[in-house]
C-alpha cells in the first residue's frame, strides 16, 4: 500500500492519504491569526475543505475530527461555525478538549480524517 502525503513540511505533511483514508495535521488559523473564535474556526475549515479536495473528498466523508480550544468558554461560538459546515447526515465522531495550543495568536486547531471513494 503507498502512502501520499500533501504539502509535505520538514516537520510534517498537511495531509496523509493512505488506504482509501486521509489524515489532516492539527490546522490553525493562518489567515486569522489573532482573530475570534469564530473567525479562526471558519478559516481552518476552509483550510480543511482545501486539503479534503486536494486529496480526493470533501467534508460528507468526514470520519472523526479532533478539535482543541483554549478556552472551553468559546466552545459555543466555536461549534455555531462548525454547525455551519459540517455536512448535515454525514457528522463524524468528534472530540473537543481545551488545550494550550503551541502559538499564543491561536485559539483552535481542527484535525479530521475522512474516507476517500
């Protein structure tokens, strides 16, 4: 089995595709850094639905995702963005869990994994 990966980093890759499934690395919000919850939120998931299509899928084949927030007291605003996106019927397990995440100007990061037909 071969394993592809996308924007491939020196210290990671933005996505792995390997058996019909693929792995997005933790996004944060590049181009809203320093931004509101729901300004980040709504920029990683277009980050995310990026890295989906350049692999293959999109968000309705969305398996798990893995979401870490600074302040569970953003958790409403973060999940009134999410709610937005996900695609209704095909909302995958999730996690949400606060967290200190590695830059100060972030205040969420969004991985997911999704099935590839």
């Amino acid at each position: 089995m071969s394993i592809k990966r996308i924007k491939v980093g020196d210290r990671m890759s933005q996505a792995v595709i390997h058996n019909g499934v693929v792995a997005t690395a933790g996004q944060v919000a590049q181009g809203a850094p320093g931004g509101t919850m729901a300004e980040q939120t709504a920029d990683i998931l277009k980050a995310i639905d990026a890295l989906l299509a350049e692999a293959g899928t999109d968000k309705s084949k969305a398996i798990s995702a893995m979401i870490w927030i600074t302040d569970m007291a953003d958790f409403a605003e973060m999940n009134e963005v999410w709610d937005a996106w996900v695609s209704p019927g095909n909302t995958p397990g999730r996690a949400c869990v606060e967290s200190k995440l590695a830059a100060p100007q972030f205040n969420v990061e969004i991985s997911i994994t999704a099935a590839i037909d």
